[in-house]
C-alpha cells in the first residue's frame, strides 16, 4: 500500500520542511531575508514623535473586546453584563 497523503497536516508540514532543508540548507534563510529588503518606506521609525503618539492613540481607542452578548438578572431586571470575563469570575467564586 502507498503512503498516505498528509498535505495540509501538522505533520505533512514537517515532512516538507524536512525535505526542503535537504534539498537548500539556506532556503528558510533566503526567503526571510526578502522580507526585511522589500520595505522602503521606513515604517514608524520614519515618522516625527508626534505623529507616531497620534498613531498610538488612535489604536488604542479602538477597543477589541467582543459587544456584550450576555445577559444577566440584577434584582429582577435583565441588565447587559459589563464583559464575557465578568460571568466566568461569578462562576468560579461558586
């Protein structure tokens, strides 16, 4: 019987990345050196401070916490809990 296909799998990529560093010891080492010479436009470093802080600013408002989906009864009204965390906290003081 034939070896079974792994392409895709965990371990098919080890298999191909085996093979790879067989056939080009430095094939990894090239490749991520193109990375580093494509840019040329400098990034943040090419900003003025004040620019670079207005950036972070802007970042920093944009919150990546889910909307709050789950509800929770307070002294009989249905109330939006304040954060998904703020439920497992309750269940695990129980």
């Amino acid at each position: 019987m034939g070896d079974i296909q792994l392409s895709g799998s965990k371990i098919g990529g080890m298999k191909a990345a085996q093979t790879i560093k067989e056939r080009d010891p430095d094939f990894y080492k090239r490749i991520g050196s193109v990375g580093g010479k494509n840019g040329h436009t400098g990034g943040f470093y090419a900003m003025t401070p004040e620019r670079r802080a207005e950036c972070g600013r802007k970042g920093g408002t944009i919150s990546r916490k889910p909307k709050v989906s789950v509800m929770y009864v307070s002294n009989g009204i249905l109330e939006p809990a304040p954060h998904t965390s703020f439920l497992s906290k309750l269940l695990r003081r129980k």
